[in-house]
C-alpha cells in the first residue's frame, strides 16, 4: 500500500465531521477556535498596555520633574474639547458594543448601522483633534525650529488663557520645559490618534464585508476582536484626558 | 467533578451580552465623564505625608474614575466577565505586570535625589 492510498484510506475511516465552513480543521469545535483567537488578541493588547504605559510613565517622570511648566503648558488645552472627545469615544466604544450585538444576533442591517455610527464617531474624534491641534500650530506650540515660549514667559500675551488660570510667568529656563510637555503630548495625542487611523480603516473594511454578510453567519470573530481592539484605544484615551487635560487645573 | 463540567460546558457556550447592560454601562461612562470633569474644577487639597512628600488628591481623584472606567469597559464592553478563567488570568496578568513595571521605575526616579530637594 503506498503512502497516498494510506492516507485516502484514513481520512475515509475518521470521518469528517459536520462544521460550519469558517471553522478551521485544526480546532475541535467553533468555541476553541473562538476561545483561542481571543486570547490572542488579548496578548496583543497586553503589548499595546506595555507600549503606551512607557509613553505615560515617561509623562508621570517629567511631570515630577518639572512640575510648573508642565502645569502651565496643560492650562493651554481646553477642557471643553477634551470633554466633547470623551464623550464621541465613549459613545463610539457603546456602538461598537451594539455591533458585536448584532453580529451575534446575525441583524446585518442593524450591525451595518452599529458599524456606520462607529465609523462617524471615530471621524468625530479625529477631526475634534485636528481643531485642537490646529490651535497649537497657530500659537507655535508645537515642539522644534518654530516653539514659542510667549505664553509661558509672558502669560498676559495669551489673554484668553491668563483670565482663566492667572498663571505667573516662568523663568526663560522653566518656560523652555514646556516644550518637553507638548513633545509628549503630541507623542501621546498622536499615537493614539494613528491607532485611531488604522481602527477606522478597519472599520470600513468590516462595513463593505458586513454589507455582504459576512459577519451574520454566527462567525463573529472579527466583528468581537475588533470590537476589543476599540475599546482599548477608548480606555487609552479615558487616561489621556485625565492625565493630560484634568489633573493640572489646581 | 460534576462541577468542574459544568463550568467547562458553561465556558464553552458564547455569552450574548444584552444591549440594556451595554446602555447602562455606556451611562455609567457618561456620569463617570461628568464627576471627572467636575472634580478638576475644585481645589481638592493636599495631603503632607511627611516633610518633602505630599499627595494631591485631584489626580489621586481623576485617576481612580478613570480606572473604574476603565475596569467598566474592560468588564462588559470587552466581554472579560463573561470570559474563559483563561482569558481573565492574562487580563489579570497583564495590568500587573504593567504596574510593576510602571511602578518600579517611579520608585526609582521618585527616589534618586531623596532628601536633597
């Protein structure tokens, strides 16, 4: 008996068993296969935490350091804008709870609409930033060649902020560590908005799939993962806000 | 014996979590979003521990909300109470490996000038 037919032989006599297509062979059943691509994800999260927890330790480290400019440096984002950006995420990780809800009660339409809503609310959030970056390149407060330490050595110059916190100057020194705040804000601001970016190109990935039905079949892998990744990014910018735009107003 | 067969089939069945826990989770989110924003409008004061060494209670506040946020999305938004033991271990595992991590290098920045301010 050559090999070949040996083979034919048993996989004849071990005979196949019934499962629904997106099962791969080498899972037992379809909770494995499930059980076993969350956990992965998950450890993809854990280096995620790993990585943004250097961005937010070296924050906490010059934070201590220089405490004053960074104080002052934070009194220049605006809480109304940090607010409204909690809120869009918060409400875009709700919709992207309801769209892994959908998936698994097998509504396309209603997960189409989920995933359409989540996808208006991450653009939401993106453009929110883009305003208020825009506001740190007009007052020249984005780290290199062009940084101005106006509002920080001089805070009268910068009327709207000085009648609300009444900051007193910093030494031309102290005031250059300002800097050292918004490089780590913009790094921080920055690798969460990319994460955002590369969450929303997924997004509209899954709404072309979901369109055909791809996700209303019981196989609610991806439409799960992906609804982990996202609200990981939501719990990521939970602590920005507080660390970046709330513990400095005292 | 039984009962570590029913665990294992009730780890094996997929937990539909219903849209009332996802809305009063997501409300749970907005009031959390509300204390926060308002607790940074008061001075909440500060805590001498020792000469040199003081706590300020509005980031000891603003994270603590932001860490029962936190643990509220990663408990039903992310499924992790309804998970396999498996998945809660690594969950687990993996915040406290971050704050040893986190909490290791603070000790010893915190630390390196101690006494000489």
């Amino acid at each position: 008996m050559s090999d070949n037919t040996a083979i034919a032989n048993g996989a004849q006599t071990e005979a196949h068993h019934e499962h629904p297509p997106y099962q791969r062979h080498h899972f037992e059943t379809v909770g494995q296969q499930f059980d076993a691509t969350n956990f992965a994800m998950w450890l993809f999260l854990l280096t995620e935490i790993m990585f943004f927890g250097g961005l937010f330790t070296a924050y906490l480290i010059m934070r201590n350091w220089y405490y004053q400019p960074f104080v002052d440096a934070s009194h220049q984002l605006q809480i109304f804008w940090g607010t409204a950006n909690t809120v869009v995420l918060i409400a875009s990780s709700f919709t992207m709870a309801m769209s892994v809800w959908s998936a698994e009660m097998r509504r396309r339409k209603s997960l189409l609409i989920y995933l359409c809503l989540t996808l208006v609310f991450g653009l939401t959030f993106l453009g929110i930033k883009g305003i208020e970056w825009h506001e740190k390149w007009e007052k020249h407060h984005i780290p290199g060649a062009h940084y101005s330490v106006q509002s920080f050595v001089n805070p009268q110059s910068d009327p709207e902020v000085y009648k609300e916190y009444k900051d007193a100057p910093l030494s031309p020194d102290a005031a250059q560590k300002t800097e050292e705040y918004f490089f780590l804000y913009f790094a921080m601001t920055g690798m969460h908005a990319l994460h955002m970016v590369i969450g929303i190109g997924i997004l509209v990935f899954m709404i072309f799939r979901a369109k055909v039905g791809a996700y209303t079949t019981g196989h609610v892998t991806f439409v799960e993962n992906f609804g982990l990744y996202w609200h990981f990014v939501d719990i990521v910018w939970i602590y920005l806000f507080a660390l970046l735009y709330l513990i400095s107003r005292h | 014996m039984s009962e570590q067969h029913v665990q294992e089939q009730h780890e094996q069945e997929h937990h539909i979590v219903s849209p009332v826990t996802y809305m009063i989770i997501f409300g749970a989110l907005l009031v959390g979003t509300a204390l926060t924003v308002l607790a940074s409008y008061f001075d909440l004061g500060e805590w001498h521990i020792a000469p040199g060494l003081t706590l300020f209670w509005n980031p000891v506040v603003a994270l603590a909300i932001a860490t029962t946020k936190m643990m509220l999305v990663v408990l039903f938004f992310m499924h992790v109470k309804y998970s396999p033991r498996l998945t809660k271990l690594t969950v687990a595992a993996g915040f406290i490996m971050f704050l040893v991590l986190v909490g290791m290098t603070l000790t010893d920045y915190f630390t390196r000038a101690w006494g000489r301010w």
